[in-house]
C-alpha cells in the first residue's frame, strides 16, 4: 500500500509491502508494537525505539507524540490522493471546520463569544469526559460566528459545539 504523509513543511512518500517500508524509495527498516490501547505504543525505526501515543486522529490528520515532542501528520492512501487530485479536492477546505466534542461530556467553560476573532492554539471550550478536563483549541485562524453550548451542557461525540467564519468573511461583512 503507497501513503502521502506530511510532517511540517516535508512530504514523504511512503510504501508499505509486508514488513518491507520504502521511505522515497528507500528501504527503511520499521516496526509498530501497539499496546491494548492502539492509541499507545512504541515505534522501532532500524535500531532506535520511540514511545508514541497518537493523541488525535481527525480526517486524514493525525496529532501524534513521538518522544514527547507533538507532530501534526497528514496521512492519505494512494487511492485517495488519486481521487483529490482527479478532482481538484488536494487543497484544504474552504473554511475553518466547526468545533465537534470528540467524546460524550460536560461542558466546563466556554472560553469565547460569538464574533470574537480566535488563532490557531487558543483554548475555546473545556469539555469534562471521563473525569478529567480536555481544553479543545482552534486548529486554524477564524472568527466564532455561533457558540452552540454553555456551561453545564451535556454534549454527545461529534455534536457541534462552535461554527467559525473565515477572518476576512467577517470583516466584509461589517456593520
């Protein structure tokens, strides 16, 4: 099977056929040992191992720790990198995504107000799940058009919890 993976600003193309792995051509000896959790395990790479834990997985995007340093990976089988470029859809959307509950909880605190502009990193909403407090933040630059909880709510996965405008949207808009 053949992936497109983005790391950063670097594109690598990767093959994988049994337990050979061609990193741009090149042979690349690498192991995955998972844990109960797939979520969690350790990653060989030739002869040096890396504790990894893949904290999010949203569309083709993945937010992995690798040794404890944080990595945004864009992983797309050939077949889909195939169909976007076919078609025109190889570019990112449009607009800023909506803000989901990636699990069942309780809503904290709300961390923002309809029309304020957010960055990339800034906390929006703090939802409870499983006894513990998980700070949802914006993925991109935008501007809240609508907050759809308040404290105290209780949300289901992937019910939308904030929708986003793009900056200049909102600033063509105006008064």
């Amino acid at each position: 099977m053949r992936y497109f993976v983005e790391v950063g600003d670097e594109a690598f193309d990767v093959e994988v056929d049994g337990d050979r792995v061609l990193v741009d051509g090149e042979a690349v000896e690498v192991t995955l040992f998972r844990g109960p959790s797939s979520k969690v395990g350790s990653l060989r790479v030739g002869h040096r191992s890396h504790a990894l834990l893949e904290a999010r997985r949203k569309g083709d995007e993945r937010i992995l720790h690798l040794d404890g340093e944080v990595f945004r990976v864009n992983l797309v089988d050939e077949r889909t990198h195939f169909v976007r470029e076919m078609t025109g859809g190889a570019s990112g959307s449009a607009g800023p995504k909506p803000l989901k509950a990636p699990m069942p909880g309780l809503v904290v605190k709300v961390e923002v107000e309809a029309g304020e502009a957010v960055l990339p990193g800034q906390g929006l909403v703090i939802v409870e799940a499983m006894k513990m407090e998980n700070e949802l933040t914006a993925e991109v630059e935008g501007v809240v058009a609508h907050v759809l909880v308040e404290a105290g709510q209780t949300v289901e996965k992937d019910q939308i919890l904030l929708d986003f405008e793009a900056p200049h949207a909102a600033a063509e808009e105006g008064p």
